[in-house]
C-alpha cells in the first residue's frame, strides 16, 4: 500500500554510518559545533585515546574554546558505556538523562553527544541489547532536551547490522534504509513508522519491533503511519502478531482508506486502522 509520505520533526537522534573516519570526523565536528550554538553542553564519546581527539578538536576554533571553558568534553567510551562492553539499556538512558540534567543545571540547553559506538555492537548479544537502548533513549530524546549522534564503522560492522540499528532511528545518513520505527512525542502514540514496508524488508521489521518492545497503553499500541509510503500484506499481518503476543490491538494511524480496507479483507483481529488526514 501506499502512504504520504509527511517528514517528521527532527529532534536530534541521527544514526551516522561511516566508511572513512576522516569524513565521519568532520561531520561530528561540525555536529557538536552547531550543538554549542544553540548553547549544549557537547561530549565526543570515543573509542580513541583522548589526547589525541583533544589535539584534533583543539584546531578547531569554537570547539578548542568550548573544551577551555568545560562546554565541550572528550569522553572515553569505556566511561560512558558498561564496563563490560554489553550496555545496559535502562542504566544507560538513566545515565545520560543525568548527564542532560547537569549540563541543564550548569546554565546549557541540554547535552548533545556523538558517540562511536562500533565497538558496542559486535556481537550479537551487544547488537541485541544496544539496539533496545537505541529505542529507549530515542523515546527519552522526546522528552527531554538530549541529542546523539551514533556512529558506526560499516565496513567493521556489514550493511546488515548497519541497517538494523538505523531503521530504530528518526534520521540517518544510510541511503538504502527503506524504513524507519522511532519514537513519537507523548499522546501521540507508542512509534512512528516511515519508508517502505516491502517484503524484502519482513526480517528486519520483525527484528525492530521485537527490541522496540513497545507497551500496551490501555490494551493498544498506536503506529503513526502517515510517514509509510509503501507497505504489504505481510507487513500487515506482522503487526497483527505482534499485537496479538501482547494481548493489545495495534491502531495503525494512517491518511489512506485502502490499508483499512485491506485489514478487512485479511481479517487481523487483533489490528484496527483509523484514517486520519
């Protein structure tokens, strides 16, 4: 089916896939420099050793006057991240809604962080884990002034595991992302989706559900679809399990009459369609 597509408000989660660290370091510099515009508290989180970040963001004018005056830090992973390198996804959200209330507390607009997070994500019990931190912080990021830009090496991580971590993003920079599940503001639902639901992306959405482990509110889960342009039968059905195994109705908030239509001759009993404009 198709669905206008209606871009969302950005609010500063960006999945950041890179194959060259010179250019994935330009983008982050220039990152955290607009975050000190608009007067964050900014913090490069990396794998590397920290005097040699501190002697590349130095040569940049605003950031070496932002790491003088504390405003911007360096920030080793190991310290920001679990000690045992499989994050924790609640300790880690609470961790950084700390960290954005300091940096609130301190006289900033909020804390904004890029994090290279490669490292974190190579085996599958850490990719699992930090795919569900990615949603829980993501629905953080919704209500409280913190922004992250995540970064991930592809050519150490493959276009798969790339992808399962972009599409629990609002934005990203990968170009053959076909959709996108993340988080919407409060009284607006449990997720939004955007892109296309076709059917060579079934495994990948079943994947993004199971670690977005949305909750039923009231027996139902509400999916703002306004931004899906495309999406299957299959696609349908998924849902429909997936409501099911909570004991909930999925409520999938959509502007074409068609998908509900098309529910109706799938007979899901445990997904219900609302036409909005």
């Amino acid at each position: 089916m198709i669905d206008e597509q209606r871009p969302d408000g950005a609010y500063g989660h960006l999945c950041w896939a890179y194959d060259d660290p010179t250019t994935f370091r330009r983008h982050a510099e220039a990152y955290l420099t607009a975050g000190l515009t608009a007067g964050e508290r900014v913090w490069y989180v990396t794998p590397d050793e920290p005097e040699a970040v501190l002697a590349r963001l130095r040569r940049v004018g605003v950031l070496a006057d932002a790491l003088r005056r504390g405003a911007a830090e360096v920030v080793p992973l190991d310290s920001t991240y679990a000690g045992d390198r499989t994050v924790d996804p609640a300790a880690q959200v609470a961790a950084y809604a700390a960290a954005t209330d300091r940096a609130l507390a301190a006289g900033h607009t909020g804390l904004r962080v890029v994090a290279e997070a490669t490292g974190l994500v190579r085996t599958p019990a850490q990719l699992d884990a930090f795919a569900r931190y990615e949603h829980q912080v993501d629905r953080y990021m919704r209500t409280r002034p913190f922004r992250a830009m995540c970064a991930y090496h592809r050519p150490e991580l493959g276009a798969r595991t790339v992808a399962e971590l972009a599409s629990l993003h609002p934005e990203s920079n990968v170009e053959d992302l076909l959709f996108r599940l993340y988080a919407v503001a409060p009284g607006e639902g449990h997720a939004a989706l955007a892109g296309e639901l076709d059917p060579s992306q079934h495994k990948l959405f079943g994947t993004a559900l199971a670690r977005a482990d949305l909750r039923p509110t009231e027996g139902e889960l509400v999916l703002r679809a306004t931004g899906l342009r495309f999406l299957d039968h299959r696609s349908l059905v998924h849902l429909d399990e997936y409501a099911h195994r909570r004991s909930a109705t999925a409520v999938l908030r959509t502007s074409r009459p068609a998908v509900a239509r098309l529910v109706g001759l799938l007979d899901l009993p445990s997904l219900r369609v609302e036409v909005t404009r």
